[in-house]
C-alpha cells in the first residue's frame, strides 16, 4: 500500500511530461513541417531536456507520428460524437457539416498537420495517415454514409448516391478555405475575417437546409436549429462589439460603400475584378 502512491504519482508526472511534449511537438510540426521541425525547439517549448523526447518517443519520426495520431484521434472522436447524437439522420449531416466548417478555421496546427499529410500521401510519400486509416478515418467515413443512407431511406433526404450528400456537406466547407487566399487577391474583403466567417458558416448550413432535404421548410427549421444550438467557438469569435457590420467588407460593387447600413440585411456578395 505504501509503494502505491508513488508509483501513480510517478506515472502521472510521466504523463503530464509526454503530453506536454506532444503538444509542443504538434505545434513544432505544423510550424515547420517534419523536415524543419526540430527537436531542440520542441523540448524548449515543453520544458524538458531533449533526452526526454528520445526516452518517450524514440526519435523525430516517431514523435511526428505521434502528433498525426494524436490530433486525428481527437477529430475522429468530435466527428462520431456528433453522428451519434439523439436527432434525426438529417440534423446529424448538418450538424457534422457544422463541426467540419468550424474545426478548419478554428483548430489551424490541426489543419496545418493534415494538409502536409495529404499531400504526401497524394505524393505517393511515407506518410503517418496510412496506418490510421483502418482504425480512424474508415469507421467515421462509414458512420457518415450510413447516416446518409438512413436520412434518405427514411424519406428526409433526397433520393441521390449517398456519398454525394456527403459530398454537399462537406465539399462547399474544403472549396471556402482553399480558394481563400486566391478570393483575397480578386475580391473586395478577407474571406478570413471573423464577421466573413461568422457569415459563410452560416450560409453554409441555410444551404443544407435547401439543398438535401426533401421538405425545404423542415430542411429550414433544422438549420435554424442547428445553427442556434452551435455558437461560433470562442477562438474565433470577435472579442470586438465595435466592428463594422459584414456588407463593409463585402460590398455589391466595387467603390459603393453608400447606403450600406440600411442595407447591412442583405446577404453580403463578393465581388471579383
């Protein structure tokens, strides 16, 4: 009994010590890449002797992983988590469209990790996503097409391939970003600020309440829904009351700043040079 105490306390600090490195390696990689990541700035970050990282993890590549897995982990559990909820098959896809829209911008080290992954692995590369495959990102593809499937056998979703409902969902939320920083360059606004992205989360969601579902006004009530039971993560969210109202970073045209006010109601339009 005596031997027990501090044997568990010896076994938490040793906890403590790897996640503290975990978290500052996740930062380090999704900095700098595993190539420029390095293993000095990492144990400085999280307080402990270089030693250390070797003792935990046996080397770079192995800590890399270890972040990969870490991270995805975490996005895979959020991502069941709200396929299972207690609503209809069709509130779980807009609900799942949500969380995907807010994690992109709100959680970017994570972001940043899984692009770097994707494009070695459309590289053909060694990559840490591969052996994650089968234990993580099947079953939650699997749990979104059944979803998909239920919603459109039950008749509250439209009758089309089930993936493409998935496709709907998701596919407007990966196109935003991407193109983001091109849209900065040839429309008036920054698809990155906060008022924008309160906006673009929202028209997302209206959006899958008129397309996907076979009642658009049940489609309607369940995106109010959803968007009023989810509030934008506090990461994100403007810590500013003053802000100008959306329509001043999105004008109609180009130089028409006149009016705008009255006009705050109207949904904002990018306009492209």
């Amino acid at each position: 009994m005596t031997d027990a105490s501090p044997t568990r306390s010896q076994a938490e600090r040793a906890d403590q010590t790897r996640a503290r490195i975990l978290e500052a390696a996740t930062r380090e990689f999704s900095a700098n890449g595993l190539a420029g990541a390095r293993t000095e700035a990492i144990a400085e970050a999280a307080g402990v002797n270089k030693a250390l990282i070797y003792y935990y993890f046996q080397g770079k590549e192995a800590l890399y992983a270890a972040a990969i897995e870490s991270v995805a982990a975490r996005m895979a559990g959020t991502s069941m988590s709200v396929l299972a909820l207690d609503c209809s098959a069709g509130e779980r896809l807009v609900r799942s469209a949500l969380n995907h829209f807010d994690r992109i911008y709100s959680q970017p080290v994570f972001q940043t990790l899984m692009q770097q992954e994707m494009i070695r692995l459309r590289k053909g590369e060694s990559n840490a996503m591969s052996p994650l495959v089968e234990r993580l990102f099947r079953p939650m593809g699997d749990k979104m097409v059944a979803v998909a499937e239920e919603g459109i056998r039950s008749g509250e979703l439209i009758p089309v391939e089930s993936s493409q409902l998935i496709y709907a969902a998701l596919g407007p939320n990966v196109f935003y970003f991407l193109s983001a920083p091109m849209m900065r360059l040839v429309a008036e606004g920054d698809p990155f600020h906060p008022a924008a992205l309160e906006f673009r989360r929202k028209a997302a969601v209206d959006y899958l309440g008129q397309a996907i579902f076979m009642d658009r006004e049940h489609g309607a009530r369940v995106a109010a829904r959803v968007l009023a039971a989810t509030p934008m993560p506090p990461s994100i969210v403007t810590e500013r009351p003053d802000l100008p109202p959306l329509r001043q970073f999105f004008p109609r045209k180009p130089g028409d700043r006149k009016g705008q006010e009255a006009a705050v109601e109207e949904p904002p339009v990018i306009n492209i040079k």
